[in-house]
C-alpha cells in the first residue's frame, strides 16, 4: 500500500500530488523541480510532454495518502525500529537517523552523538526557523524583480508604440520612397521589440516558476515546523534539509530596451541623405 501511494521522484508518501496529462501523479514540489532541471514540461516517467504547466491537483489520492498516514498500522510502523521493533526514542547526530533504546547500546553507536527524540526535534526545529528567513527573504527579493521585469514589460511596449507613431508621422510627408523606408524600418523595430518582449516574458515565466517553487519550500517548512509527531518531523527532516540549502541563480537585473536613437537620430536627414543617391541614380 505505501509504495503504491509513493511518488516516483522522491521515493515517499505524495505530498500535495498532482496529475499531469498522461494521468501520472507526483508530488508538486517533485514534478516542479523536475521540469526546471529538464527544461521542459514532461512526465518523469514516460517523458510525454504536458499541455500545461498549470499542476491539477489530485484531490482524491491526497485524501487516500491522509488516510493511510492516519491509519494506527502505519503509524506503529513508522515509529518502530525495523531491526529491534521496539519504538523510535533515541536520535543518533552521528549517523543522522533514529534507533531504539537497544540500538543506543549496540556498538554500532558508541561514542555516537545521541539526543532523545524530542529534544532532537526541538533542536532541529530551531535549525530550520533559522534557515527559513534566508528563503522568504529570496522570495521576497525574486517578487520585487518580477515587478521590475512586468514594469520594464509595459514600458517596452510604451516604448514600441511611441517609436512607431513617430516614425509614422514623419514618413507620411515623403512620397512611394519614403513609405518604402517607413516598411523597412518599422520592419526591424518590429523585430526588435518582439525579441526583447519575448525575453522580457521568459524572464517573468522563470521568475514566476522560481516564485511558486520557493513558495513550496516556505510552506513544506512552515508545516514541518508545525509537525507534532517528532518522529514524522526527524524522518523528514534530512530531505527537508536539502531543499532549504538548495541554491537558485540569481535574476538578471539588466533590461533590454529598445534603441529608439536607432530609429530616430538624424532620421530625416539619413533619409534624406538615402533619396539624394536614389535620386542622382
């Protein structure tokens, strides 16, 4: 039963699942993290590519999964020593896992940093509300820059617009060969706008991913730290661990605007220059 209400990525009991097109579920923070190393939007498991980057989640199996971890058979399990089957009590720093009192004497833990469960988990407990401000302080930072990269969006648009009405009033005082210079031109400030707009949005969609990717971690730690069973928290802890140290690059602070010097300096004059070698021609 466990292993059928397992996640393929991570290997444990569905956190928050989702289903994705080919009706394959995954964990939401697994399948997230599994797209941006795979820059593409695919099934860990048979590879076809979504739809949608927009995660459905799947209500009735995180039901099943509450259930099952509510269940007392699976809560005796879990606190249980799989060599001794006597109860988790003990927390070894040494080895970073939990053993039961007759572990604690066994030589394979002397001399081992022991603590009892539940000063562990207060201690550990501590380890994670301190590392939890340097990734709400990430994501915090990675908002503003999205609010800079959306102004700088609109802007470039404003930018276009106005370019293009300028040199839309000066070409309507030329005749044929004028209004063939206007094509060309707002021809390339056509394609320069769409290139910076197109990186302009792909800055905001990454942005965007790394946003609801930390906004996971900040909530999986925050329910973490609010786990009663010590014993649940210190099994999870380690994978928690490792997800709060892992590192994003950081965003791109430069924008690319538009040249408007490109198409508006000395226009008149490098056209007019332009018609007097057609006109001599």
């Amino acid at each position: 039963m466990e292993d059928d209400l397992s996640c393929a990525v991570c290997h444990d009991l569905y956190k928050d699942p989702v289903l994705l097109d080919c009706d394959h579920s995954f964990c939401r923070s697994c399948v997230t993290l599994y797209w941006e190393k795979a820059d593409t939007a695919c099934c860990p498991i048979c590879r076809i590519e979504t739809s949608s980057k927009i995660l459905r989640p799947n209500r009735t199996l995180s039901n099943i999964v509450q259930t099952f971890v509510k269940s007392s058979k699976f809560g005796e399990i879990q606190q249980r020593c799989s060599h001794h089957k006597e109860k988790l009590k003990i927390f070894c720093k040494t080895d970073n896992q939990l053993i039961c009192l007759v572990c604690q004497v066994s030589k394979n833990h002397q001399n081992h940093q022991l603590l009892p469960v539940e000063e562990a988990a207060e201690e550990f407990k501590g380890e994670l509300q301190t590392s939890l401000k340097p990734v709400q302080d990430k994501k915090k930072e990675r908002e503003a820059v999205k609010s800079d990269y959306e102004k700088t969006f609109s802007h470039l648009q404003d930018q276009g617009a106005n370019a293009e009405k300028q040199i839309k009033a000066k070409f309507e005082k030329l005749h044929l060969f004028l209004r063939e210079e206007e094509r060309i031109m707002l021809e390339d400030l056509k394609l320069e706008k769409e290139k910076k707009s197109q990186e302009m949005k792909e800055r905001i969609e990454k942005i965007t991913e790394e946003i609801s990717s930390l906004s996971v971690t900040v909530q999986d730690i925050e329910q973490k730290l609010r786990e009663q069973d010590t014993i649940t928290f210190l099994t999870k802890f380690p994978e928690t661990q490792k997800r709060v140290k892992r590192t994003l690059p950081e965003p791109q602070k430069v924008y690319p605007l538009i040249n408007v010097g490109k198409y508006m300096g000395s226009l008149q004059y490098r056209v007019w220059k332009k018609m007097l070698t057609v006109i001599n021609t």
